[in-house]
C-alpha cells in the first residue's frame, strides 16, 4: 500500500519536466547525453565492420577489440575522485568530451589494426566519465535546491541519452552505408565535441560551499562568485565503497547479456527461426520503446517499493527474457524476450545511477564515473563469455549463459534490498 509519504512527494513534486526546461544545467545536460548517446550507439555496431573491412583484420581479433573497454572503469575511478576532490564538475567534463573527440577521430584516421586498440584503451576509456560529471553536477543542484523532483530530473535526462543509443543505430548505419565507417567515426568524435555546446560556459559550485540561499549551483562565467573556504574532499576508502562495488558488480552481470544479445539474437532470427527483415527489426526496435514507456513508471514505483526491490524484478525479467531467446524458438519468443528486456533497462536506465550516487554519497562523482564506467567492463565480460558459450553451446543456447548471469544478480540483489544498505 502507497505510504502518505510517497502520496506527498508525489503531490508536492514540480513536473520533472518542466524543471528540467526551466534550468539551464538540466536542459544543457540532457542535450549532451542525447548527443553523446546518439554517437557512440552510431559507432558501435559498426567498429567490428571497420576493423575487419577498412583494416584487413581477422572477426578473432577484431573480436577482441572490446577487451579494450576493461581500462575505462579506472579512468573514470580517477576522473571521478578527481571531480570529488576538487568539484569541478563541467571542467572535467570538458576534458572527457575533448578526449572523445580527439579519439574517435584519431580512430577514423587510423591505418593499422593496433591503432585502434591502443586509442580505446588510453584515450577513449575516459570519454564515458564525461557523461558521469554531468550526473555528479545535477546531484550537486538538487541537493542544494532540495527539489522534490530530483528522481523524476535524472530519469528525464537518463531517457535522453537512451533516446540517443535508439536513434544512433540507424543513423550510423546509414552513414556508414554512404560515406563509409571513417566518415561515421569522424561524426562520432563530432558528437562527443558538442557536448560542450549545450551546456554553454556554466560552471558548478564545489559541493558543500554554495551559499544556503542558492537556487542553482549553475553561474554565468561572467558573474562575480563567492569566495567560501575550499573544501577537499578525502578519497573513499575501500569499505566505505564496497556497496557501490557490490552493486556494480551486480548490475555488470545484468549488463553481460547485452552483447551477447545484439551479437547473436539477429544472426538467430534470420538463420534458424527465418524471420524477415521487417519482423527482425521490429523484434529489436520494440525493447527501447518499452524502456523508454517504463522509466518514468520506475520512479514512481521505486518511491513505494524501494529501488532495489525494484531492480530484483528488473533483473528477474532479464532471466526470462534470455530463457525466451534460449528455449522457444519462435516469434512470440522472440517478442517476448524484447519485452521483458525492455522491463529490465526501463528500471536499470532510471534509477542505475540514482541508486550508485546514493551508496556513497560522500563521493557522487566517483560513484556515478565507476556505475557508468560499468557497461564497457560488461561488454567485455559478455563478448568473451558469448564467444566461448557460442562454441560450446551453440544457437540459441548460448543466451543460457546471460540467463545465469541474471540468476546471480537477482540473487545478489535480493540480498541488498534486505541488507542495511537497502536505497529507497
């Protein structure tokens, strides 16, 4: 049954969206998450075309090139910290989206298959801290305007750059289609670079030094700012970070099954289930659709159930849509499967980062750099585990393999949701 105090919230609480309109933070970081989105989701699908077609390299080793994503987790640790000691949010977010631009252009003008290995590993893997800063500084905000909205901000800027990875696809297909994979890339690094556009020249107050009065922790970069005393920020320590850790574990295995699913499922449907082109895509168009139908959905029902109770039935829903790709075999398998899939990132996508900056709140923007960090180290788990479990299991059961992963994070979850860390 709703608690009175979840009726209140929701009663009391502005529109998210009209608060997002109105401030120029919000607006500004929900433009660059779409951008952001729309070209990495444009580059992905495509960089294994890439490497095999424009660099001569074998499908192994171009395979491998997402074993390059393990280092992206510790640039955005020490993106994070460094954002968290010094609270220079939007600068550090400047920083990452240059070093996006300057990657994925220096991966267009490549000319040899290490190339591209060493630029995603040394420069790349800090491009996805830039999003994590933005989150940190919309934290920042709302904790100091104390909006009563906070979770309904974050689930609208989420859903833009969910927006992007929806729309991206198609666009860099097409690009790659009519001007080729380097022009794509060069588009990519475009997209990283406008980033910076939206947000303008705003910069944020050092958490904790804005004056109690303060609206907004965004100033124009000609108005004179106050001059509190500088706050430095310790370095979490390992305890202090275990739940966050444990979390993102959790949330990698969720993830794992991701590749495995855009790697194989296509290839399924077309091959051993025989389903024309305009069903296929159809079964792969209608899981964003009901993510992005579920996020606003998921905040809501977070405030009367809790998060993490939530993402047990998030990740429960992953386990049986990977059963469905696994054992039935037929269009409303497959359907059903995207569906389910959709349940679980309609809660993941909302509340994800919500819950990580909750579990160490003393260092939001380590914890948002480690979550957002998590997705390229669970691509990485999940194209080694989907390359071996292909061989050994074959098609379709091969997804069993993501099914046992989602067994392990409901479990780890459940275990959360009753621990004394539990996030409401």
């Amino acid at each position: 049954m709703p608690s009175a105090l979840a009726d209140a919230e929701v009663a009391a609480a502005p529109s998210a969206l009209r608060a997002v309109l109105a401030s120029p933070l919000y607006r500004g970081a929900t433009i660059a998450l779409f951008l952001s989105g729309l070209g990495v989701s444009a580059a992905a699908p495509q960089i294994t075309l890439f490497l095999v077609d424009d660099l001569h390299t074998s499908l192994t080793t171009a395979g491998l090139y997402y074993l390059t994503n393990i280092t992206a987790p510790l640039a955005g640790y020490l993106i994070g910290t460094r954002s968290d000691r010094t609270g220079k949010r939007l600068g550090l977010f400047r920083i990452c989206a240059v070093a996006a631009f300057l990657g994925w252009t220096a991966m267009a003008f490549s000319t040899q298959v290490w190339m591209p290995f060493v630029i995603s590993s040394l420069i790349l893997a800090f491009s996805g801290a830039a999003g994590s800063q933005l989150f940190a500084a919309v934290h920042d905000s709302l904790q100091e305007t104390a909006g009563a909205a906070g979770d309904g901000v974050v689930s609208v800027i989420r859903m833009a750059l969910t927006a992007g990875w929806i729309i991206g696809p198609v666009l860099g297909s097409l690009l790659t289609a009519t001007a080729g994979p380097r022009v794509m890339l060069v588009c990519t690094g475009i997209c990283a670079l406008a980033q910076i556009v939206p947000m303008g020249f705003a910069r944020t107050t050092e958490p904790g030094n804005a004056p109690a009065t303060s609206a907004t922790t965004t100033t124009p970069a000609h108005a004179p700012a106050p001059a509190p005393p500088r706050v430095h920020h310790k370095r979490p320590g390992l305890s202090a970070m275990l739940p966050l850790l444990a979390f993102t574990g959790l949330y990698i295995c969720v993830y794992a099954g991701e590749p495995i699913k855009y790697g194989y499922l296509t290839i399924y449907m077309r091959t051993d289930i025989h389903l024309g082109t305009a069903v296929s895509g159809a079964v792969i168009a209608i899981q964003p659709l009901i993510e992005l139908i579920l996020m606003p959905v998921a905040v809501l029902t977070a405030r009367r159930i809790g998060m993490m109770r939530l993402m047990v039935f998030g990740a429960g829903c992953g386990v049986g849509a990977n059963l469905c790709f696994a054992l039935t075999g037929d269009t409303i398998g497959m359907f059903a499967g995207q569906i389910l899939m959709g349940c679980v990132w309609g809660v993941f996508a909302a509340l994800g980062i919500i819950v990580a900056q909750r579990l160490l709140p003393e260092a939001v923007a380590t914890a948002s750099a480690i979550f957002m960090s998590s997705p390229a180290l669970a691509s990485a788990v999940g194209g080694v585990t989907g390359g071996i479990g292909v061989d050994l299991l074959g098609l379709p059961h091969v997804f069993l393999a993501p099914a046992v992963y989602g067994v392990i994070a409901t479990i780890g979850f459940t275990v959360m949701s009753r621990s004394r860390h539990t996030v409401r």
